[in-house]
C-alpha cells in the first residue's frame, strides 16, 4: 500500500439567505460553484455536503461544506486550490447574502464577512 499526503481547503456557509430569509437549496450551491469552477479556466472538483452549526442548547443553523482537495487526476496544488476556494467563498458571501463565511485549511481560517450584515465598529457575535 502506497499513502499519500494531500492538501484539503473547505468553506462553510450558512444555508439561510440574510436577505431573503428564504433557504439556500443545493441546486443553488452546485449551480453557482459550477459557474464559478468554468470562469476559474481550471475545474477544481469539490465535495458539497449539508452541515449544521451548533452553539449550546438554544442555537441550531443548517449549512453547507464544502471541500477541495489536491485531487491527483486534475493536477492542482495547494496554491490552486487556495486560490480558488478564496474566490468561490468571496463570490459565495455575496451571492447568497451570508453575513460570514469561513475557509479552513491547514494552517489558517480566515473568516470573510459582509459589510451589509456587519455593522463595522459594533460587537455581533463575537466580531468587531
């Protein structure tokens, strides 16, 4: 048996539209990393799974993850792959009017929130 080590990158976002308030369905999602996938000019595969976000006995919120990793038959690496998920995070937040969106890989998370849901200078949820 041969192992091999490989990079992962993954966003997590909210499946509630802030806007709208209406759920973000995952025909939504995978049409939307579809488009952003052909305008990158390099097809990144991802994973797209339902999550949720859980904080205590009061708060529950659905969601979604999703992961890319340095799939050996497309021929990415790491710096692809990060590059790509920071733009499919950052057009993910806008098109689907989330406040925050989290990317997680193995060495950082980086959280991109909205200014429209953020108030800048003021304390929601533990942001500044």
């Amino acid at each position: 048996m041969k192992a091999n080590y490989y990079y992962e990158c993954k966003i997590y976002l909210g499946a509630i539209d802030s806007e709208s308030e209406e759920s973000i369905s995952g025909l939504e999602i995978d049409t939307f990393i579809g488009r952003t996938q052909e305008e990158y000019g390099k097809v990144i595969p991802v994973r797209v799974s339902q999550t949720k976000f859980i904080s205590g006995t009061e708060y529950t919120e659905n969601g979604w993850e999703i992961s890319a990793i340095t799939y050996p038959r497309i021929r990415t690496n790491k710096e692809e792959i990060k590059d790509f998920m920071g733009i499919l995070a950052d057009g993910l937040l806008y098109e689907f009017n989330q406040s925050r969106i989290c990317i997680v890989d193995e060495d950082q998370v980086v959280m991109l929130e909205n200014s429209k849901f953020i108030s800048k200078g003021t304390k929601k949820d533990g942001a500044v």
